[in-house]
C-alpha cells in the first residue's frame, strides 16, 4: 500500500504545507494555508485532491508546532477529520 506523508509545520498565522513519497520525492509543490477555518477547509480539500490525483492509498500527516500554535482551529478538527478520512491516529 502506498503511502504519500504530508507534513505540517504550524504557526500562528498559517501553516506550512508539504506532501512526499516515502522516498522524499516531491508529489505537489509547498503550500501555505492560514491557520483559520476557512485554511484548514482548504488544507483538507487540498489533500483529499492530492490523494485523488494520484496512486496512493493512504495518507500519514505529521505536524509540528514549535510554540504550540494551533490558532483558531482546535486541534481536536483536525483530529476529527482525519478519523471521518480513515486515518489512524498515532502521538509520539
């Protein structure tokens, strides 16, 4: 099954963007989404087209907030749509 990992760096005003093969290969340029509801409803359809445009299967998000930015979107939203997506869940 293959995986494209999509990565997260979060700030206060928006959120840096990214999707990889598992072999760092580049799938769709970067892209910066405000950290604002109306962001995260573009960041979930972005990645449901990058699924959709392309062989993989599934997806794994890694984020990272260095000051714990999280902004106007509970991370419990992002929690919620990626269980309504299939995703499973992991916290390291």
């Amino acid at each position: 099954m293959k995986t494209l990992i999509v990565g997260i760096d979060v700030s206060q005003a928006h959120n840096d963007v990214g999707a990889l093969t598992e072999t760092g290969e580049v799938v769709d340029r970067p892209r910066r989404f405000a950290n604002d509801r109306l962001g995260f409803e573009e960041f979930t359809a972005w990645t449901a087209d990058v699924l959709g445009a392309s062989e993989y299967e599934r997806v794994q998000i890694g984020g990272e907030a260095t000051a714990g930015y999280i902004g106007f979107i509970p991370f419990g939203s992002y929690k919620h749509w990626m269980r309504s997506t299939g995703c499973r869940l992991r916290s390291t």
